[in-house]
C-alpha cells in the first residue's frame, strides 16, 4: 500500500487536519490485447473503496519519462461506442501508442462517468444537449459542477508504480496540474486527438471554448 498525505499537512489547527490517500494493489494477471501484451493490475482506493485499473506494459518502476494515459470511466463510449463525446476513440488511440513503445501505462479511474457526476445524471445532460444546452451548461442546470473529477488516487497508483516523471496523453490542462507534486512530475504533454464528427463536434468545441481543453478546434465566429 502507498499513502499519500496531502501539502497542507503539519499547519495548525482543525482545517489543516492532514488527509491520508491511500491505495493497494489487490490483484495483477497477465492481459494480453490487440495492442500488446500488458500487466493488468487492480487498485483499491483506502479512502473510498472503489477499484481502478492500470495496464502496464514493460518495466515502468523506476523509469524516467513514462508514456501514461489517465482515463476516466465512460461506459457509453468506451464500451457502447457512442460518438457523442471521443472517449472511446481516445482509449483506443492510448493504447495503440503504448503498445507500439517499449513501456507505458493506462489507468482507467472508475466513478468518473459523466466528468464524475455519474450515469444517470450524465444522460440527463444528454437530455438537455437535445435540446440545446451545451455539456457545461447542462451540468450547471443540473446543479452539478462542470467537472467533478479527481486524480489522487491516480497520482498514487503512478507513484506504486514507481514512476516519477511522466509524458502525458492528455488535452485536458487541468489534469497536468493534477500530477505535479507529491513526487510526480509531467515532463512533456502529448496531444490525443481524435476527429471530430456531426455528433460530437459541438461538444468539443465547447470543452475548448469552457474548459480550456487543447483541441486545436476553430473558435466559434
């Protein structure tokens, strides 16, 4: 088990209780892919039981400037296929380019559907892109945050893992920040875009435009 206490450990006083993150590997098998052979291995959350996966492929531990993906549970288009967002796309596109290097790792962090707001009220906001709205104001009328998603448990796994420095697949900015500190380093970012279609094109632009998402989309005139 790794445990991780947050910055702000040590101050004085009630608010600057330390909070300890833990996680722990509870089991590792062999998992062979059409993009390579990987080492699958289950993470449980000490601070709120939930399992996370890591594939890893080669000997990361220990390594300078690790390929990572962190990818955040999407049952609708990672297993279903749906083009309304390119989470699907993305995870395939991850795993293709660790499969091709000599080592890497893919986290798939669970509860984070719908940007952490869960199933049912992601396809509530669906519901409401239908008619209109756009995937931030639909969680904000939902009275959700745009994006309630965290990554400690993530930076955790990766510091299991043994890795330090990490290159990573991402164009979500706010991730970036999410892995500097605690003795994880993001070294280089590397795009992970897909082509957009007639179904999803208005939500990543939308991303972009409210969420600072690096999707080199142009910009509404």
């Amino acid at each position: 088990m790794i445990t991780m206490v947050s910055p702000g450990a040590g101050r004085e006083g009630p608010a600057a209780q330390p909070q300890v993150r833990s996680v722990r590997c509870e089991a590792s098998a062999r998992l062979p892919t059409r993009h390579g052979l990987f080492t699958a291995r289950v993470y449980r959350s000490g601070t709120d039981g939930l399992e996370h996966m890591a594939l890893v492929k080669g000997d990361v531990a220990g390594r300078e400037n690790v390929l990572a993906r962190v990818h955040s549970e999407c049952m609708t288009g990672d297993i279903f296929g749906s083009l309304r967002c390119d989470c699907g796309q993305q995870l395939d596109a991850a795993l293709s380019r660790i499969g091709q290097e000599d080592a890497g790792v893919l986290l798939y962090l669970r509860n984070h559907e719908g940007r952490g707001i869960g199933l049912a009220p992601k396809l509530r906001a669906y519901a409401l892109q239908d008619l209109g709205r756009d995937t931030v104001e639909a969680n904000i009328e939902l009275g959700l945050p745009a994006d309630a998603r965290s990554y400690e448990a993530a930076a955790a796994i990766l510091l299991d893992l043994g890795l330090t420095t990490i290159r990573l697949m991402s164009n979500n900015p706010a991730k970036f920040a999410a892995f500097e500190g605690d003795g994880l380093r993001v070294v280089e970012r590397l795009p992970l875009l897909t082509k957009p279609t007639c179904e999803n094109f208005g939500y990543l632009r939308s991303k972009q435009a409210k969420m600072g998402h690096l999707l080199g989309l142009p910009s509404v005139p």
